[in-house]
C-alpha cells in the first residue's frame, strides 16, 4: 500500500477523529452556563444557543478564546443545525422542548446541538486530511488506492459495493474514504 495512503489509513480511526472532538464536545457541554430563568421567546433562546454554539467551538477547535462577532454566521449555522436536529421547524421545537422540559429539556437541546456541532468539525477535519492525501498522490498512486484499499478493508464494505470489479469504489474512492471513519465506528458499535 502507498506509504501516504496507509499512513492516512492508520490516522484515520473513529476514536482519534471523532472520538477527540466528541470529547472536547462533552468538556463544553460541562462548561455550559444554565440560565436561572425561562428565556422571553425563540430569539433570547437562539441567543443563548448561539453563545452556547461560541463556547463548543472554543473548545472543540483548542482556540485559546471564544470567537466574537459574525452573529449572522452563528445565527445562521445554529437554525440549520435545529433543522438538521428536529426537522424544517428546528427553532421552535427546540424551543418547545427547552421550555416545556420534554424529552430531556433543555439539557438534551444543548447535548444534541454540541453533538452536531461536534460531527461538522470532526467531518471537515476528516475531509481536509484525505483532500490533502489525495492532491499528494501521483496518478499511478490514485489508479492503485483503490486496490490497496479493498485488500486491506474490502471485506468490511457491503458485497453490492466490492463485486465485480468494484466499480463504485474505483470510480468514487476519495467519498468512500471520507466515509471509512463512520463504517469504522459503525462497526465497533456492533461488537459491544
């Protein structure tokens, strides 16, 4: 196998991609500020979210500080994360079940938007890795990853993906490798 490509392969694991930034996920969430009272509707409780979305990254991304300004970025990324969540009317039933204490309240909202947060961060790392692998590889190296790949990890891939020739796999290898950390993970869950 291509040294960049094992070497990739060998950095490539759930616990060190995922596992790391789920934890610094866990660290923000215990840093997380309650409020004493019920928030005055969805914008004060975006707001909150917002700075509760502020302190995550901080911790997820080892900034020394929480980053200021770009409310419209945060405002944004958080109303499509809700969405991502609890479906088209993300705010509001997470505002619901903030407020009503249902299913696990607040504390629930916060965990699964940090969770989210968490799984974009760990994804851009994993993509920007395996982008820059990929961009190191000299043609000849890109025509026999996938060879190397199946041999080592062909047998965990679905049967429908690895018959024949494996077209799919040779055709879309950079997406498969971007999903290689999930199926680990996938698997490790099954084994418990």
């Amino acid at each position: 196998m291509n040294a960049t490509l094992e070497d990739l392969l060998d950095v490539l694991t759930p616990d060190a991609m995922i596992g790391d930034v789920e934890r610094r996920s866990q660290q923000a969430r215990g840093e997380v500020s309650w409020p004493d009272e019920l928030f005055s509707g969805p914008d004060g409780f975006l707001d909150y979210l917002i700075g509760v979305m502020r302190a995550g990254e901080r911790h997820m991304l080892n900034l020394p500080e929480a980053m200021g300004g770009h409310d419209g970025h945060y405002r944004s990324m958080c109303h499509s994360l809700l969405n991502e969540i609890y479906g088209s009317s993300g705010l509001r039933t997470a505002f619901h079940l903030a407020t009503s204490g249902e299913d696990g309240g607040l504390y629930s909202v916060v965990s699964q938007l940090l969770g989210q947060v968490a799984g974009m961060y760990a994804g851009n790392e994993i993509e920007s890795r395996i982008n820059a692998c990929w961009n190191s590889l000299s043609h000849e190296d890109k025509l026999a990853a996938p060879d190397e790949y199946l041999a080592r990890y062909g047998h965990l891939l679905p049967p429908e993906l690895v018959e024949g020739s494996a077209p799919v796999v040779r055709a879309r290898f950079p997406e498969v490798l971007k999903n290689h950390v999930r199926l680990l993970k996938d698997l490790a869950r099954v084994g418990r």
